[in-house]
C-alpha cells in the first residue's frame, strides 16, 4: 500500500476501488451530478452532493459513473450504525514490528490524493460520526484526527457524494450536516424500458423473453409502491436460468418459483394473470 507523511506522521493510504458497475439511461442524473461537482470560478467550491432514493435503485452506480467520467481515483466508505469519527479519519493499529502505524480512511486517502469518494448509505451513521466531517463539508474543506492531532487538507480536486436510502433502518441526518450535503437528487425505479437494458446489461446471456416478464413484474410492482428494485429483478432470472439449467425445464416456467424464493409468496401477486 501507498503511504504519505503529514507533519511528522505516516499514513498508510487506502486503495482506489474498480467496480463492475455501469450507469444505463437516466443521462441527466448524470448531468446533475457532474455539475454539482463543477466549480465555475477560482473561489468557487463544489458542492458535497446526496443520492436519495429506495434501495436498489443504482445510487452507487451513478455516483461510481460520475466519478469514472471525472477520470479520477474512486474511493467507497460503507457507513453503518456502528461508525466512529475514527473510522472515518485516521485509526490506529498494530504494525508486524508491534509498533502502532496510523491507516488513512478511504475518505482521507481520496482528500489526500484528489479522488472522489462515495460515502455510501451515510443516514446509517450517528450524529457523533457525522461531526467529524462538518468541517469537510463547509468551505474549510479539512477533517481533524484527535487520534493523530493532524489537522488534513482536501486538495481542491476532491470529490464526495453521500447515498442515502429511504427506509426505516436509517437515522435522521443533523439539519447542520443536511444543510451542508447539498443538492438532493432524488432516483426513482427506471421506467420499463430503461430497466430492460439494466437487466440485459447485467445478464447478457438471457433471452430477452424472459427479461420482459421479469420487467413486466417489476413494473407492476413498482406502480404498487414495492420496495422490489432492478437488483432484485437480476437476481430472479438469474437464479431462473441457474434453474432452467439444473432442470431443463423452462425459464419463464420457473420465474415464479425464483420470484418466491428470493422476494417471498406475497411478490407473486404481481405476476401477470
């Protein structure tokens, strides 16, 4: 791993991460974020953005997108409810020499070295862990290590966007962190032939009977209000075809079968009669 010095004190830095992720339709959520992240004047600063929608809707493949078409490093921190400010900055562990070695966050490394970084699922944190990057998320553009006692620059070349999922198992954000993860870009379920070429891009050794019938699922899953995302549609035909395989039976014959193993007996009223 790569390691830089600050006053004195070595860091070990995180790697960048390569995702098989590719961001299909929806260009101008695209657009929007892109912009969000453009400064349009030497005292300009970007915005830190937030990806809001339900879960599996591609918030962090668009932020992933958007960050391949800055052309820079991306860095991915996985917020949970156990998040500590520590976590987020710099910790603390025990080197092969037995000997404490300080290792830079994801975050850190991505304000270190220009990169982007993906806060992923960030209302999972406590207001305590949120703290600690106030001071990022202003013009100050600095996190502070009370473990190190450094005080750490971003370059002007960071990037951050924070995914938010809209469910229960999440914690309300502070208005003062809120009022700093600006704008909202709100993702909603792709419409039929959007999620079409989600799922051909994902599955490409599908048949495109198949693929319909999942999206004809999904979309009339959709228009209830369902939680059932396009991970959820992949993960069906997958698991339909793994079937179809193991059984030579048909693959849209099994559809149901996979539908109510994977969502549950109650998804398959969506199914069209």
């Amino acid at each position: 791993m790569d390691k830089t010095t600050i006053d004195g004190i070595s860091l070990t830095l995180a790697n960048p991460v390569e995702l098989p992720l590719k961001w299909i339709g929806q260009e101008e959520l695209l657009k929007q974020l892109l912009a969000a992240w453009m400064t349009i004047d030497e005292r300009d600063f970007p915005f830190n953005p937030r990806l809001i929608g339900k879960p599996g809707v591609g918030k962090t493949t668009l932020a992933y997108a958007a960050a391949r078409a800055l052309g820079r490093p991306v860095y991915l921190f996985q917020a949970t409810m156990d998040t500590r400010p520590e976590d987020l900055i710099i910790t603390p562990v025990i080197g092969p020499d037995g000997k404490i070695q300080y290792v830079a966050s994801s975050l850190v490394t991505a304000m270190l070295t220009g990169g982007v970084l993906i806060l992923d699922e960030g209302n999972r944190m406590s207001e305590k862990a949120w703290a600690s990057l106030a001071p990022l998320l202003d013009d100050r553009r600095y996190v502070e290590s009370i473990i190190t006692g450094l005080r750490v620059p971003a370059r002007p070349e960071f990037r951050i966007v924070v995914t938010m999922n809209e469910d229960a198992s999440t914690f309300e954000v502070p208005e003062y962190i809120h009022s700093r993860l600006q704008p909202q870009i709100f993702i909603d379920f792709p419409e039929a032939e959007e999620e079409l070429l989600i799922l051909k891009e994902n599955l490409p050794f599908a048949g495109s009977r198949i693929l319909r019938y999942v999206v004809d699922f999904l979309q009339r899953a959709h228009a209830a209000d369902e939680l059932y995302s396009v991970r959820d549609g992949i993960n069906i035909a997958r698991y339909a075809l793994k079937m179809m395989a193991a059984t030579e039976r048909d693959a849209l014959e099994l559809v149901p079968l996979a539908i109510e193993r994977i969502l549950g007996e109650e998804a398959l009223r969506y199914l069209k009669k």
